[in-house]
C-alpha cells in the first residue's frame, strides 16, 4: 500500500471509528473504591424568630477514590483527591433546648465547587480535570454546644441527594448520590 493509500484508509478509518461505540480492551477491568466525604464547616445563623433561622456558611469537603485497573495480568492502583469549596444556604428549627446545648432540624441547599483535584497512578501524578459544580439538597438533625456567647462548635448527621452535573469525573457523589453525610465545625450566631 503506498503512503497516500494509506494516509486515506487512516483518515477514513479513525473518523468513522470515532463515531463508533468506544472500544474495549479485552481482559480490562476497572474496580472503584470512593471513601465517605469528609466536610468541615464554618456556618452563620440569622435568627428569623426564637426557634426558626436562616443558615449559610462555607463548607469544606474532600473526597478520596480508589481505583485499581487490571489489564490482562497486570494491576494498576490509581489514587483520586478531590477538593470542593461549598456555599450551603437553609432554614434551621429548634427543637430543643437547655443551658449551652441545642437540637434542631435542618433544610438546606449547596453549590460545590471542584478547587482542587489531585490523581497519582503507581506513584506518577498525572493532570487531572476538574469536577463542574456539585449541586445538592440535605436534610439534617443538628446538635451545638455554645462554647462562648454566640460561638458554638456543631455536628449534623443527616441525608444528602447530589444532583448529576454531567461531568466525567467520576466521584462519591455519582456514586452515591443519595447517601448518609456528617458535618462539623464552628458556628457563629447573627442575632
């Protein structure tokens, strides 16, 4: 086959296998591994009334993935760090309280976003993309102790739903976009 045959079967070959079903390799298996997020927070109250309040804040979260590929008899280990900066904004409810300690209810929504990600395969770093903004909905049960007037250290379990953002990156939140989350951190009261 000449030079110029062959350029025209390469040309002509790689435009109609790009509009093709990917290609797989035989004997390629990739397993994934994504750690609970862990979300560190400093939040702001306003209170609306005696129980109810309007919340936002800052929120730091980290997610960890794992994924170990097997190409025939070879198995590669591939590390993910993902950092997100998230804006929370929700309405509180007390639903108890005494001396420095509170239980509440919680409604919020956030918007996440990817500030810093992070993969090393066998011990190479390589260029990783960014995740899009991460959206989601929480509900929680809080509890805070008031260390001082108007500063209290916090925690809430609660239920989180990530929404699909349509990014390749693949994370803890399209894992499992419905899943168990705690939160922590430092809380200061508006009145």
């Amino acid at each position: 086959m000449d030079q110029a045959m062959a350029k025209t079967y390469s040309s002509s070959y790689t435009q109609s296998a790009s509009r093709q079903a990917p290609v797989y390799l035989a004997g390629y298996e990739e397993r994934q591994h994504h750690s609970q997020p862990l979300s560190l927070g400093l939040s702001f109250d306003l209170q609306l009334n005696r129980r109810l309040s309007l919340t936002s804040g800052v929120v730091y979260t980290r997610l960890n993935s794992e994924f170990i590929q097997y190409i025939r008899s070879q198995q590669y280990s591939k590390q993910q760090t993902l950092h997100y900066v998230g804006i929370p904004l929700g309405l509180s409810y007390t639903v108890w309280e005494h001396n420095h300690f509170q239980a509440y209810l919680r409604a919020a929504a956030q918007a996440d976003w990817n500030i810093h990600a992070k993969t090393v395969t066998e011990g190479v770093k390589q260029q990783t993309n960014r995740d899009r903004v991460q959206w989601s909905v929480s509900g929680s049960l809080g509890v805070q102790y008031e260390v001082v007037p108007r500063l209290s250290l916090y925690a809430e379990p609660g239920l989180s739903h990530y929404f699909d953002n349509g990014s390749n990156v693949k994370n803890f939140f399209k894992d499992k976009p419905t899943s168990l989350k705690l939160e922590a951190g430092i809380r200061l009261d508006l009145r």
